[in-house]
C-alpha cells in the first residue's frame, strides 16, 4: 500500500471511527518495517487532518526524549566545544 493509499485509508477509517487503532507492527523484514513506517506517517497525517491530534501532540508521542514545556535542555559538547565548533 502506498503513503497516499493509506492516507486515504486511514481518514475513511478515522471519520467513521475516530478510535481506529494505529497499524500494528509485524516486522518479519526490513521492507516490513518500511512499510510500517509510511502507515504510521499516513495515520498521523490523517489524525492532524481530521483535528483529532495536533502536531505538536503527535510531535511528543513520537519522541525519544520528553522535554516538558518552558524547560529548556542543557546540550553539552564534548572537549569543550561549543554551538560555533559543531
């Protein structure tokens, strides 16, 4: 299935149901998980579209790190480097 077939999948699916689950990940091969990859894309695509997310919730559902709001993060650089050297 195409991203585009999907996206179309997923907002017939999601405006008849707006809790149809995300696709499953059944990853047997790396084209598996490629696949996987653009459902998930279509699927939250298709959420935003229909305002039953916002980017930014769907921004920090798929995060590895979770940042609270206001608070801003301390990157460091190794050997003493800095923003300018990186």
């Amino acid at each position: 299935m195409t991203y585009t077939e999907a996206h179309r999948h997923f907002l017939t699916a999601l405006r008849a149901d707006p809790k149809t689950p995300a696709p499953t990940l059944c990853m047997r091969t790396i084209e598996d998980l490629h696949t996987w990859k653009s459902e998930m894309r279509a699927y939250d695509a298709a959420r935003i579209e229909l305002g039953i997310v916002t980017a930014q919730e769907v921004q920090e559902r798929n995060s590895a790190v979770r940042i609270k709001p206001g608070h801003k993060p301390r990157i460091i650089f190794p050997c003493g480097g800095t923003a300018a050297t990186h």
